[in-house]
C-alpha cells in the first residue's frame, strides 16, 4: 500500500551534482519524518540527511554536511536530496525512508518504509 519510487541517482565525476527524488505513493509525507540512508561496510545504514514534515528540523552527517541539502515538497508528495561536490567516497546506493513518527530519527530502525535505492557512483 506504500511505495517509495527513487530516482536521479548515477554516474558522475568528483565534484559534480546530482538530485535525488523519493516519490511516497499511499502515504502523505506531510507529519511525517523523512531520510535519506547509505548502507556503511560492516555497520549499519548511515542517515546521510533527514526532514521533519514542516521542515524546520535537519540533520546531516559529518561526512556530506555542507554538500548536501535535503527538502521536501508536499504538494508532490516528495523528499529531495540535492548532493553537491560529490566525492568517490559518497558512492553508495541511497535509500530514502520514512518513519511515521514526528521526531527526526538516526536510527534505520526507526524508519517505516524504504525505497529500493539508487545508486550512486562518484568516479575521481
């Protein structure tokens, strides 16, 4: 009954952009909490960027914060990962998740429902 269709992912060089978009179908985003994961050899998934449903609350981690920039548009029902000055390192497939709770949350487990990830590929 929920769906989470992924795009924009690719292959690109260091340095260049790219703009993720997960389209929620079955579930309004709006109250909801929203992230953007990346599966980290032998740990867990990494919460790259998170959103709460007004916006007003981010998180980003250590490794893309000043890069990358997460956002959401209700009206489309779709949750934006604009990722800037990309490095080999952030080659990854990406997951965007949402939790039906209210509070931004770090944990994968918190999360309710997944995309199927795009890949990413930073080439140097």
């Amino acid at each position: 009954q929920v769906q989470l269709v992924e795009s924009g992912g690719g292959l690109v060089q260091a340095g260049d952009s790219l703009r993720l978009s997960c389209t929620v179908f079955g579930l309004p985003l709006s109250g909801y909490v929203a992230g953007w994961f990346r599966p980290v050899p032998g740990k867990e998934r990494e919460l790259v960027a998170g959103i709460t449903w007004s916006g007003g609350s981010t998180y980003y981690a250590g490794s893309v914060k000043g890069r990358f920039i997460i956002s959401r548009d209700d009206a489309k029902n779709t949750v934006y990962l604009q990722m800037n000055s990309l490095k080999p390192e952030d080659t990854a497939v990406y997951y965007c998740a949402v939790s039906t709770s209210d509070r931004l949350n770090g944990r994968p487990t918190a999360y309710d429902y997944w995309g199927q990830g795009t890949q990413v590929t930073v080439s140097s």
